[in-house]
C-alpha cells in the first residue's frame, strides 16, 4: 500500500519497527521517522499495517497489546 502511494504522488511519513524495510521508502521520498510518536507529531492521518489486533492495540496504546 506504501508503495502505491509513493507511486501516486503522495508525499508519506513513515515508521516501521524493521527500519530496514522503510529505506526503500526513504529512497522514494517518503520521510522516516525513528518512533511512532515523532511520527504522530507529524501527521494528520495514520494509516497502520499491522498483522493481528494485539500489534494495533500496542501501536495506539504503547502497551504490550493484551486487555487485563
């Protein structure tokens, strides 16, 4: 999805716990950032590509993703 964007001309604002994989990006154009809150500071919208519920809820709550 990351990568239509770029292609579209849409300018990204980008962090991926594998930083190596956002480089590509950064080639492209799209701005890295070293922590999802510098990232939010940023941004007026989030998109997130996440694999399963509890990586979400780690994502927007900062904590290990599990409901006590």
């Amino acid at each position: 999805m990351a990568h239509n964007l770029v292609k579209k001309g849409h300018q990204l604002a980008i962090y991926d716990v594998q930083s190596a994989a956002a480089v590509k990006f950064e080639k492209l154009g799209a701005k890295i950032y070293p922590t999802p809150a510098e990232l939010a500071k940023v941004s007026d919208r989030i998109i997130t590509m996440l694999p399963a519920s509890q990586h979400v809820r780690s994502a927007f709550t900062g904590s290990d993703g599990i409901l006590r």
